[in-house]
C-alpha cells in the first residue's frame, strides 16, 4: 500500500514511540505527585512544554497540553472567551475551519453569540479587506485556520495577527496542519492549536499556546493540571513522544518542504503527461508542499478513493471527518466549486514514506481507474 493520506494522520517516528516505551516503563509517575517518581514525570513534561514553545517561539508556560487538535481548539476558543466582556458578543469564523472548530462556533451561536463567516475565493484565500468589514466594535474574537487541510492553502496570519491587533481582538488560529512544517510565530496570535499525531507523533495528544496576556477563568474552578483548563492526570509518555516527533520534524522541515515540493510537481506533472483530466485546486503560491487538493473531472472523489484504496494507494476525499458524509466537499463548495465539481475532490497528501519511485506507480494506478471508469460509462 502507498499512504498518502498523512493529512489525516501520520505513522509514529521510531525515536517517538521508543520514548514513548521508555517513559511508560520508567517514568510512570504522576506528574502532580510530590514524591521523586513524580518529580521526574514532572521534569519530563516541563521540558516537553519547553521544547514546543521553542518550536511556537512562545514562553513555556505558555503551552497547555490536551488530548489532540480538536480538544485544544475547543479549549483554546474557550479560554480566550472567558477573558471577554459580555457586551462583546460578536465572532468571525472561516467558512473553511475543521469541524472541531465548526461545531464549536454553531454551539457558541446557539448560546447567544452573533457568528459572521468569511467565505474565500477560488482559490481558497481570505480577503484581509473582507475581514476588516466584518469586524463591529462588539467583535469579541475571530478564529482561523493557517493552512486548510484539504487543499493546503495557506492563510496569511501574520497579517490577521495585525489586524486583530489593530482592532484590539483576541485571534486564534488552528495550526494543526503547519505546525512543525512551517514557522509559526506566537506573537502574531493569541492562541495556536496544534496536534501530535500529523508531525509523526502518537494520536491523542495535541496542545495549544495561550499567551501570557490572556486573563481566562477555567470553565471548571478547582482543576488543577495545565492552569485549571484541561482537567486530568497528563499522559506524560504521549507528550514526551510527541515532543520528540515535533523536534524532529521541526528540524527536518525545510529539506521536507524542498523534498515534498518536487514530488508534489512531479505527480502533477504525471498526470497531465498521461493526458489525466485533473484540476490542482487552492492557490500555488501560497500552498503546504505536502497536500495535492485534486479534481479528476467526471469521477467520483468517493468512487476514485475506494477504486485507489482496492489497488493499494490510500488517498482520501478530505477531511477524515466528512468522510462516508456523501455531501460534497465544503471546502470546495466555499471555493465556488458546484455540487458535481465538490463531489469530484480528493485529497493526495504526502510524508516520509513517499519518494520518487512511487510516482510512476501512482500515476499509472489512476490512469487505469480513470480508464476503466470512462470505458464503462461509453456503454
Ligand atoms: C486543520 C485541522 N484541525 C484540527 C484537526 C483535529 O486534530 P485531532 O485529530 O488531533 O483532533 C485536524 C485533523 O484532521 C485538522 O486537519
């Protein structure tokens, strides 16, 4: 099986899961025991928060330790609100947002919060003007995301960051497909999600960075662990390995990037050398090397997925979330995409274990679905 599916989720880094082996073997204590087996399980985690706030060039106490990305952006959403008045009651949101954050942001409206969403153009980009617009003098916060998922358009959050600081609001940005990929600078947010298991570390585990100027009231008074927000005993293995993980890609990013940019234009390349009708969707400019947003015109994104996964190549039709939803695909449908168009997108995204020699593999293996499914649809 080729995996390229590693939006989704990547496999472990031997050095993390070693850590991960060691630290349960022998530094099973809890982290809030005053004993010395808990003191050595507390070293570990406080130089697992050093070693993101590194990688987020934020301060250590900073990092607030969770159970994966759609936990920290909830809790870290939350966080921000509870530091504001309630006379400010208005949200901005991305219409393009993972469905952690979605979900969230329908609750919040529910609970009596004026929600605005910001589309994107074609090419899956926010308009800074557009935004401007939309902020009123009762806008409390706006959450968006640095890279979408599906087709990896990047955002420009330096300059959301300055807006928001301009306006004097409160920015969080889920981060969880840049982080460690690339930089990501604290101080042009108030909070950043990010999660362990897409650099290569294990699943169940993610944090977030909440700035030192956020004055929160844990939604729980009494918790004790990560500043009253996230309650429960930490899983310190899970950390520690997904430190490790972090550092290590973080290191390895920019030969990544180069690496994962040939690949990505090499198979786009493939496929309009074999004559493949096939739409790179989201802007080249501004785009994670790692993620090919793909429309193979006439074909089912579905069909093609299980077409590719019975042949041996493990692609996705985005978000792991909406799959089985048979909807088309929302990012596409912000991007202006039709129905027909939506339902066509599938999503390449590559990691550690692509190389060169799977291109002409992958390209030929679609040639003949492609094929087999046009032949079919003559008769
Ligand atoms: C952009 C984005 N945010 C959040 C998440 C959720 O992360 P986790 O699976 O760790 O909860 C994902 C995972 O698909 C994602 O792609």
């Amino acid at each position: 099986m080729i995996y390229l599916d590693h939006a989704a989720t990547t496999p472990t880094h031997d050095t993390a899961l070693e850590v991960f082996v060691n630290v349960s073997k022998h530094y099973y204590g809890n982290p809030s025991s005053l004993h010395d087996i808990g003191a050595e399980a507390k070293q570990l985690l406080e130089a697992s928060r050093r070693t993101l706030a590194k990688i987020l060039n934020a301060e250590t106490d900073e990092i607030i330790f969770t159970g994966g990305g759609s936990e920290s952006n909830q809790l870290a959403i939350k966080a921000l609100l509870s530091s504001v008045d309630s006379t400010k009651n208005h949200l901005i949101v991305s219409e393009v947002e993972h469905s952690s954050v979605r979900n969230l942001f329908e609750q919040l409206e529910r609970s009596g919060f004026i929600v605005s969403k910001i589309g994107v153009d074609s090419l899956g980009r926010i308009s800074i003007n557009e935004l401007e617009n939309l902020i009123t003098e009762r806008t409390a916060l706006i959450s968006i995301q640095h890279a979408n998922s599906e087709t990896g358009v990047i955002q420009d959050v330096e300059k959301i960051g300055l807006l928001t600081k301009k306006h004097g609001l409160l920015f969080h940005s889920d981060c969880v497909q840049t982080f460690c990929k690339i930089g990501i600078e604290s101080k042009w947010f108030d909070a950043v999600s990010v999660s362990s298991h897409k650099v290569y570390g294990p699943k169940g585990v993610g944090a977030f960075y909440l700035s030192k100027s956020i004055d929160f009231k844990p939604e729980v008074p009494g918790t004790s662990q990560e500043k009253g927000i996230k309650a429960g005993t930490q899983n310190v293995a899970g950390i520690a390995s997904f430190a490790t993980a972090a550092k290590l890609t973080y290191a390895n990013r920019a030969d990544e990037y180069v690496r994962l940019t040939m690949l990505r234009s090499k198979i786009i390349e493939g496929f309009k050398n074999s004559g493949i009708e096939c739409v790179d969707e989201g802007s080249t400019e501004n785009k994670l090397s790692n993620i090919l947003g793909l429309r193979f015109i006439g074909m089912e994104g579905q069909f093609l997925m299980l077409e590719c996964s019975q042949t041996g190549l493990a692609i996705s039709t985005g978000s792991a979330c909406q799959v089985g939803s048979e909807k088309p695909n929302r990012t596409m449908k912000a991007m202006g995409r039709t129905d027909e168009e939506a339902i066509e997108f599938v999503r390449l995204s590559l990691g550690s274990e692509n190389n060169e020699e799977q291109i002409d593999v992958i390209i030929q293996k679609i040639e003949v679905i492609l094929n087999r499914h046009f032949a079919k649809a003559k008769f």
